[in-house]
C-alpha cells in the first residue's frame, strides 16, 4: 500500500510539473519487465515509477538506504539496494527473482548520474539481467527532472527482448553489445542519434 501512497504523492508533484507521459502503451501488462532508463536526477525513480502503472523495484545504491527515514521510505517503497564497485550477487539474485516472479524492475546503467544530461557509458548489469531474466526490456527516457521547476518529460520505448549466446565463451562481448543496444535506444528516446 505504501508504494502506492507514495506514487500518488510523487504525480501530484510532478503533475506540478507539467509531467507528460510518451508511450505508455508500450508497457505490457504483465510479465517479467526490466526498466532501464538514463539518470540525471534523484527524481528519476520517482518519475519512471509515476509514469508506469505496474509496481516497479528499484534497484538504488546502498548508500542510500543508510540515510535515516529516505532509507526506510525506499525500502516501503520495495526498492533494493546494490552495492557498486563489483559485481553484487545478493542485487542481482534479487533482481532475477522479482523477475522470474513476474515482476516489474528498475535499473539505471549508468550507475550514476550523469551531471551533463549526456549519457554515460553503461555498466553491464542491464544487459545481464536481460538476458538471464527472461524478461522483456523497457526502455526508457527521463528528460527535464534535474532542479525542482521545468517540464519533465518521461518517453518510454518499445519492448526489447534479448536471448542468451550459444556459448559462454560469448556472454562479456553480448552483454557489451546488449549495453550499446539498449543505450542506443534511450538516446533514440531522449531525441538523440545512435552513440
């Protein structure tokens, strides 16, 4: 329930905002889904969760779930944390299991945010979730969310669905170019060109 007190809560202010909402048919009603958007604000979850109707789990730095009452919030809010600098097992078998469960999970791969609005250079943990999942990929643009004035703007792509290489010899260099694709589309989404 408290996930969605506090949704409602985030659109009223974003709402505020001028928050408009591009292809939301997109989002399929049910089944595993992997979100992946760009960062550029803390508003970020707060804006892809107020945009999509399906409960989505964030996965969020551990850091902040150290910060007294917004650790706890985010934790009401069924987001997890993921400790960078490494491969976090205990994330990642969170992640998979919501969504092999059917559930709906949250990832930016960027792993920070980025000060410029221009994209970083993925992580490859998307690209893993994606491909041993066996959930579709969402893309998705966060446009506008930096400060607190400003339209924000959230434009989500179409599905995308990845399968794993024949041999494992293959799976850094799919998952790099599983990384390159899915970034390729949210720059598409933000009204840029193929990085």
């Amino acid at each position: 329930m408290f996930y969605w007190f506090a949704r409602f809560i985030c659109r009223v202010v974003l709402l505020l905002r001028r928050m408009k909402v591009s292809g939301g048919a997109n989002v399929p009603r049910q089944g595993g889904l992997l979100i992946v958007s760009n960062h550029v604000s803390y508003w970020d979850p707060a804006a892809v969760g107020s945009a999509l109707k399906r409960k989505v789990h964030f996965m969020a730095k551990a850091e902040l779930f150290a910060i007294p009452a917004f650790g706890t919030i985010i934790t009401w809010c069924e987001a997890f944390p993921v400790s960078r600098g490494g491969t976090d097992q205990k994330a990642v078998r969170t992640a998979l299991q919501f969504l092999r469960q059917g559930e709906v999970v949250g990832i930016f791969p960027e792993g920070t945010r980025s000060h410029t609005s221009e994209l970083l250079d993925p992580h490859l943990g998307a690209a893993m979730l994606a491909v041993h999942g066996n959930a579709a990929v969402l893309p998705v643009a966060v446009i506008g969310t930096r400060g607190f004035l400003g339209r924000v703007k959230v434009v989500i792509g179409r599905p995308l669905n990845f399968s794993k290489p024949k041999t494992k010899s293959d799976l850094k260099e799919n998952y790099r170019v599983i990384s390159l694709q899915i970034m390729n589309e949210i720059s598409e989404l933000m009204g840029g060109k193929e990085r």
